[in-house]
C-alpha cells in the first residue's frame, strides 16, 4: 500500500480549480460577480473561440489596491467575510474567496487594475498559479481581467470542452441572467466582435425584458409584488399565451443571485397550473429578497444552489405572488366590435325605375 503524503501547493490548486471553473462561462461569472460586488455600475465581456482562448472582463468598480493584489490570489482570500459570522449575513456574490485562486491556477491571466486614490494603475500577470510581473501601468478606474488559453496546463480538462459556439452560448445565457438579476447595471456581451448583448443600466426591469426577449414577450407581460416581513417579491409574470416546453424562461434571484431551487420552481409552476397546458411551463422574472438568516448559499462550491431554513412559508410567498398576479388582470382578450350601421328602408318612391333592354326581353317563340 503506498504512503500516505501531502500533495503540493500546485496539484491542489488544480484540483480546486476544477470544483470551481468547469468552462468559460464559469470564469466570466466569478469575475463579474467580483465586478458588481465592487460597485460597478458598467461591465463589458468579451470573448474569442468560446472563451477558450481569449476572455476579457472590463468594470468600472472601485479596483484593487496595489498592496492587495498578490493576496488576492490566494486561496480563501476575500474582502466580503471576516468570520464565520458573516455567513449569516451574506450581502455580496462572492464570498468563498476560490475565484482568482482557481482560474489562475488553470489559464493565463493578466490584471489591470486601479483604484480612484492611485497615480498609477498595477499591472500583474501570473500563469498557472505562478507570478510572473508585477508592475505599474496607465489605466482608468477600474479593473480589467484577460484571461488566455483556459485549461491549458490540464488538457485532461481542456478536452471535455465543447465546441466553440457551444461555449459561448453558455457565456451568453450567463450575461442574459446577470442582466435580468441587476438591471441597474449596463452590461455588454461581445463575442467574436460582434456585440450580442447591451443594456443601458437604467434600472427598469421591463426595459431589459425587452431587449433580450423582445416585443412580443416584454407585451405580455404582468407584475408581480409582494411584501410581507423578511421576505419581498417582485418582478414580472409572462402571461399564459407566452408558455414554453422548457424551464429555460423561469428566471429567478434570491437577494441578487441567480440559483436553482425546487421549492421556488414548484411554488412558479403549481400557481400556473390552471393557466397553462400540461408540459407546458412560464415566463417569469422575480426577484426575491430574503432575510439572509434564511437562506444558505454555501451549499455548492459555484453558489448555483440555495437552501431555506423556512421551505414553507418561502413556497406560500412565491405562490401567492404569482397567483395574485395571474388574478389580478382579466386574461380573457377584450375585443370591441363596432357598433352596426342603422339599416335604411327602402320606400316605394325611392326604388329606381327598371328599365327593359332588348337583352332583359324574354325569347318569343313563333
């Protein structure tokens, strides 16, 4: 039986790494959760081959000091917690502080960043968890993140990857999400130097409905509120018409964060049960705000799951919500006929006169 030994910082990186970052699209949502907990009011992705091979994540947030950023490449390194504490009361996307530690550890990655206090910009590049520059640089408020050649010292990993244009729609359904979770924040999406996905920041939810769905959706639409103590909803419910075969449209963020849940989805769907055709699933778009005693993020190294301490009264809010909404509006469409034209009687004097033609004249037979 072999010895039993303690593996070396690298390997453990990289094995980390992979509980963390399964694709491209997962480094662009660590790194733009990291944006928008700095502040930023304006984030810009853009990628290239899928995000394989080139991934750049602009943000107008409030930077990272100089003094700071080597640490922030470290494992469990993070400014959102400072005890355990905290984990009851998490405000922030992030929190778990895996997120540079784990892409560095598997890419090439290049950091410009700068705070408003500083002359100067840093500039730090390190490459499969090793530091390769440190410097000062001209840059603008903000911080910019360039990450090449994803995987490439794990080709094990690199190879599960699909195929370019897969790769960026993921990309794409994560920026459509994160546009719908803060609407207050104008976000880009650039692939392959096409712009996919812009919206202004304005703060109106049902403008970003629709410039990602479109017309046709962002019509048939109503809103959904509800407050009760330690737990508010609101968002917008798509009407029946508008039903798809898939879950793809239930959009749904707890205090921000994008996740699944049973409980929230059957909670959706038993209020729609009446409205809808069987297989046949809504459009909604709510968000949903929790005491954060409540709920536990910290199920899952991506936070991609949610778990709630009080399962029931979250299914009775989200339910009542949803199905006041549905009641609120008629939904049977209201069509107005024009009124009918008075009909006009003719009278004995007012019939013309029928004259006969040599064609209207009956055959005489001899």
């Amino acid at each position: 039986m072999s010895k039993i030994q303690v593996l070396d910082p690298i390997t453990i990186d990289k094995i980390a790494a992979g509980e963390v970052i399964e694709r491209p699209a997962s480094v662009v949502k660590e790194l733009v959760e990291n944006a928008i907990d700095a502040g930023a009011t304006a984030v810009v992705v853009e990628i290239k081959d899928g995000g394989i091979s080139f991934m750049r994540i602009t943000d107008n947030g409030c930077g990272i000091d100089r003094e700071d950023v080597r640490s922030a490449f470290l494992r469990h390194s993070t400014s959102k917690i400072r005890s355990v504490d905290d984990l009851l009361h998490i405000g922030s996307l992030g929190f778990r502080g895996e997120a540079l530690s784990s892409i560095s550890a598997v890419a090439q990655v290049e950091l410009i960043t700068k705070t408003k206090d500083q002359t100067f910009g840093t500039l730090y590049r390190i490459a499969g968890g090793k530091e390769e520059t440190l410097e000062d640089t001209g840059a603008p408020d903000g911080t910019t993140f360039i990450i090449r050649q994803l995987f490439y010292n794990t080709p094990a990993r690199r190879k599960f990857l699909k195929t370019p244009m897969t790769e960026a729609s993921h990309v794409g359904d994560l920026m459509t999400r994160l546009a719908l979770s803060h609407p207050h924040i104008s976000f880009q999406f650039i692939n392959n130097g096409q712009s996919k996905l812009h919206t202004s920041g304005n703060g109106k939810l049902k403008d970003v409905i629709y410039h990602i769905y479109g017309r046709e959706i962002a019509s048939n639409l109503l809103q959904a509120e509800y407050d009760t103590p330690g737990l508010k909803i609101t968002g917008f419910l798509g009407k029946p018409i508008i039903s798809r075969g898939n879950r793809n449209f239930e959009n749904y963020y707890v205090n921000g964060r994008y996740a699944r849940n049973s409980i929230i989805s059957r909670a959706i769907e038993d209020a729609y049960k009446d409205f809808t055709m069987q297989h046949k699933y809504p459009f909604v778009v709510l968000h949903i705000e929790i005491d954060g005693e409540h709920v536990d993020v910290n199920v899952h190294p991506t936070k991609m799951e949610l778990r709630f301490n009080n399962q029931q009264e979250v299914y009775n809010a989200i339910y009542s919500a949803v199905d006041q909404g549905l009641h609120e509006k008629e939904l049977i469409p209201h069509v107005e006929m024009p009124e009918p034209k008075p009909a006009v009687q003719s009278t004995p004097e007012s019939k013309p006169a029928v004259r006969s033609t040599p064609e209207s004249k009956p055959a005489v037979r001899s």
